[in-house]
C-alpha cells in the first residue's frame, strides 16, 4: 500500500555562490521572508517550511498555489532528490516522478538509443528494455526519425517521444509537474487516454498545477502551498472555492 | 497500453532492493548506511555509467576521423619531440629513454585528465542530478569509465614502443592488473572527492588544474628518479609517483619498487578513507551544491 507521510518536512538552499555579504545586506534588512541567515551565517533560501502531512492510498493531490510557491520542490523532495535538512519524509510505494520528461535525454542519440538509455537510468536490464522499447516505438509513432538523432526533431516530435517514455511504465506513487498534455493537439486523444491509465492506475498521485480544470478533473484534495507553507488543505472545492 | 511490472520503476524501487520506500529523516539521517546504499546502487547498475562514458565519448569525437586515437597521436607526437630534445638534454640513450617517457606520459595523461574530468563529475550533471533519483555513484562512475576507456586508446602506441625499442615485458607484467585495480580505486576516489569539492566551492577546479601542472614536472615523467642521485628517495614522498609506479613498474621496470608498492597501497587507503569520510557527511547535499 503505498503512502507519503512527512514531518516538519524543512528544505533549505543555501545561496552559495550570490556574494553572500553585499546580497545579506540587501535583501535580509528589507525582506525577512523567507531569506534567512543559518547558524553558519550563510544566506538560505526556505523552500519549504516546516509541511505535516499524509497522503494515502488512493488519494489524487494536486498541490496548487503560486509561483515560488514550492510546488516543484516539494515533488522533488518526495521523489528523493532533495534530501529534508529537518523533519522526517517516508513515501512507500514505487515512485514515477515526471517532472521533467526531457530529463537524461542525449540531443545526439537516435530516438532508440533514447529509450534504451531511459530504461538504464530507471534501472532496468538489457531484456526489459528490450521488450518495452518496441511498444514506445509504436506509440510514440515516429516511424523511421526514430533511427534518427533527435537534435532533429521537431518540438512534437519530442514531446511524442518523451510522452511515451515517461508514460511507458506503471508506478505506484505518481508525481507530475504540470499536466503532461498541455498543447500538443495532434496527439492528443491517443494520449489523453495512455496518460488516464496510468494516472488512474497509479496509487496516489500528486500534481503541481496551476490549472484549475485539471485539479478538479482528476484530483481529491488539494493542498495550497504559499512561501513554502501550507495554508490549506482540504478536498478541492474548499480549496479552490 | 503498457502495464509494466512495478519491478521496472524508477526510483527507489530501482535504487534499492526489497520494498520501494525511502524514509528521510533530519533527525536521524543515517548517513553511512546510505552511502554505502548509493555505492553499491551504483556499482550495480554499472551498466548505465558504461552507457554514459560511451555517449561522452562519441558525443566529444562526433564528427572526427580518428575520435579518442587523437589523444594517442597527440602522445606520440609529443613523445618523439620530448623524446629527441630530452635524451639530449639529460644525456641518456634514446632507447633507454623513449620508452620510459611512453609509458610515463601515457600514466600521467590517465592521471591529470581524471583529476581534471574529476572536478566536474557532479556539475557537469547537475541537469540528471536535479530531475532524477540516481545513486551520486553513477557519476563518478561515468568519468572513471570514461577516462579508461580513452586510456585504452594507447594501448597500440606502448605495443608500438615495445616493438620499436626490441623491449620483451618480462613476470612484472603479471602485476599490472594489480596496478591497475590502485590506479582505478584512486581514480574513482578522488573524482568523488574533488567532484564534491568542486561543486560546493568553485575555486577547487583552478587550483587543482595548477596543482596538476607543477606535479608534471615535480613527478619523474620527463625525468628519472635516479637523476636526483643520492636523493633519489625522495620521489617516494610524491603520491603521484607511487601511485603511478604500480602502473609503469610492471610495464617496464620489471614489476617496480617494492616500496614504491606499500606506499602506493598507503596513499590508496588514505585517499578512500578521506573521500569516503566526505562522501557520507556531505551526500546528501550534492543536489543543493550543483
């Protein structure tokens, strides 16, 4: 059964590389937001401040809220790239994170060596990717540019490609930057239902997005991050009103 | 529509095996037990690192006729120029020198062009690091693979030598393997080292390049340890030398000093030792520092 559980959940970037002292000048008199010195007085960033919460089997967040929010932060947090400086985070279940679909993608690779070079970053052996590269090909529908470098591609065209590799496999906990559809309109309906599936099969799902249709289509509860906090959290049309 | 089996995933599911699930917590970081998760992830898929050092190395030479041979014509050309002036210079025989400079220059080129990739094992993938779940493993990984690999492009150039200079590689040449287990061990502990380094403090990368350059010419490479005469001994305090000496002894000098061997296996332990120290404090931060 999967489930996301996190405590106090704190992420905080250091702002290294800034000229720490002129920008400490600046910004910390002015704005004590969310720039704040450590104890090891360096400048950091609070992306997220301090979350509680659960989510259950079964549940479709949508995490709404503006930009800068921590909506993207928060994803990356719970697909293990971000490790907590406080609190405690615990997600069971596989995880298929789509943040950025174009994520490990070589411009000077064919669209085939694509997908094998997808399938060793998610881990998977020679024969797996083997069997699951042929049904990407057809989805992904791009006939013989498949065997072709995809610096030539067209913008559709890539977007087909990463679509199908990113939808290819069925993971418990689904997480999404953005719905994976917006604006590619030839495609659509045959993708539109691929993506369903696997949303719908996925086990929870939670989605950064700005898009009010999309959260109230596919989601149960929505939960409104401001300056990296939660300020609400509830079913959806107690959030979005 | 595809149904994979939820052993396919990314992520944990991948990363590690068992049940897919990450606990992270502040307060309890565990921070050994994970580094040596990301290790051994690592390690395991060393195929995709494999995958990795090829594209780098096709992507570098795409286009070009001879691709990594280059590096090894750039070697001999360098060698034979070197070589003439040099013998001269230090008044040895050519063909007791030439070979000796080979193997030398091709050792050290492994050397300082790991060092330099190194520096940036980890910002150079900050586009992966940031988007997906990986062990940090596999990018060390990557820049190791991908520096033997192009190593292995001089392989015909010391056949060329030995046959050139009439030399025969006599039983020290069993304990290359040996050498090259250390060379590799190092390797891969310093580019995780410096590529940590490198990508908190940025200012790693410059000093590390003009360390690399005195060190050419503090190391015996152009020159032998025995021109220093009676202090000759004093090259065993170069890490570069001792370390290098485990690679170039079983080539051409019969299996190399056996000093040089227990101080080689010395500074090997030293490097993983500290390296592996830094690795599992400060894991957890590389994707904030690149």
């Amino acid at each position: 059964m999967a489930n996301i559980s996190a405590e106090g959940l704190t992420i905080e970037f250091p702002l290294y590389h800034a000229g720490a002292r002129s920008l400490k000048k600046r910004v910390l008199a002015a704005t004590p937001l969310r720039l704040r010195t450590d104890n090891a007085n360096r400048i950091v960033v609070s992306a997220l401040r301090d979350l509680t919460f659960s989510i259950e089997h079964g549940e479709r967040v949508a995490l709404v809220g503006p930009n800068g929010a921590g909506k993207t932060t928060l994803l990356r947090a719970l697909a293990g790239i971000y490790e907590p400086v406080g609190g405690k985070l615990a997600v069971e279940g596989t995880i298929g994170s789509l943040i950025d679909t174009s994520a490990g993608m070589d411009i000077d690779s064919t669209g085939r060596e694509n997908i094998r070079l997808n399938g060793l970053y998610r881990g998977m052996t020679e024969p797996q990717i083997e069997a699951l590269s042929e049904e990407i090909v057809a989805f992904a529908g791009l006939g013989e540019f498949i065997d072709v470098p995809i610096r030539t591609y067209s913008a559709g065209m890539g977007v087909r490609l990463s679509f199908a590799l990113a939808t290819a496999m069925q993971p418990q906990v689904l997480l999404m930057d953005e719905w994976l559809l917006a604006g590619d309109a030839e495609f659509l309906e045959r993708a539109k239902a691929r993506l369903e599936h696997v949303v719908t099969n996925a086990e929870i799902l939670v989605i950064a997005t700005h898009d009010t249709k999309i959260v109230r289509t596919w989601c149960t509860r929505a939960i409104r991050l401001e300056g990296g906090r939660i300020t609400a959290d509830g079913d959806v049309d107690s959030i979005l009103g | 529509m595809s149904e994979g089996p939820s052993d396919q995933m990314h992520g944990p599911a991948a990363f590690g095996q068992g049940p897919a699930a990450i606990v992270l917590d502040a307060a309890n970081p565990r921070r050994r037990a994970r580094a040596l998760d990301d290790l051994a992830g690592g390690f395991r898929r060393w195929r995709l690192a494999r995958a990795l050092a090829w594209l780098d190395i096709r992507n570098r030479y795409r286009g070009s006729v001879l691709g990594p041979f280059w590096l090894s014509l750039s070697t001999a050309v360098m060698l034979v120029g070197l070589g003439i002036l040099y013998s001269a210079l230090l008044r040895v025989q050519v063909g007791e020198y030439l070979p000796f400079l080979g193997i030398s220059l091709i050792c050290w080129n492994m050397i300082a062009q790991t060092v330099g990739e190194g520096c940036v094992a980890f910002t150079g993938a900050e586009g992966t690091i940031r988007q997906m779940r990986l062990p940090y493993t596999t990018h060390v990984l990557r820049v190791v693979m991908r520096n033997a690999i192009v190593t292995a492009h001089n392989l015909p150039l010391i056949v060329l030598i030995f046959l050139i200079f009439g030399l025969t590689p006599d039983w020290g040449l069993l304990l290359l393997p040996v050498g090259l287990l250390i060379l590799g061990i190092n390797a891969f502990a310093v580019t995780m080292l410096l590529g940590m380094l490198c990508a908190r403090f940025r200012d790693v990368g410059q000093i590390v390049g003009s360390v690399m350059q005195i060190a050419f010419f503090m190391t015996p490479i152009i020159w032998k340890p025995e021109s220093l005469k009676e202090n000759a001994w004093i090259v065993m305090l170069n890490p570069f030398y001792v370390i290098m000496e485990t690679v170039r002894g079983p080539i051409i000098e019969g299996g190399g000093a056996p000093l040089a061997w227990a101080l080689a296996l010395l500074v090997t332990a030293l490097v993983v030792a500290f390296s592996f120290a830094f690795f599992v404090r400060f894991r957890a931060r590389i994707a904030f520092w690149v």
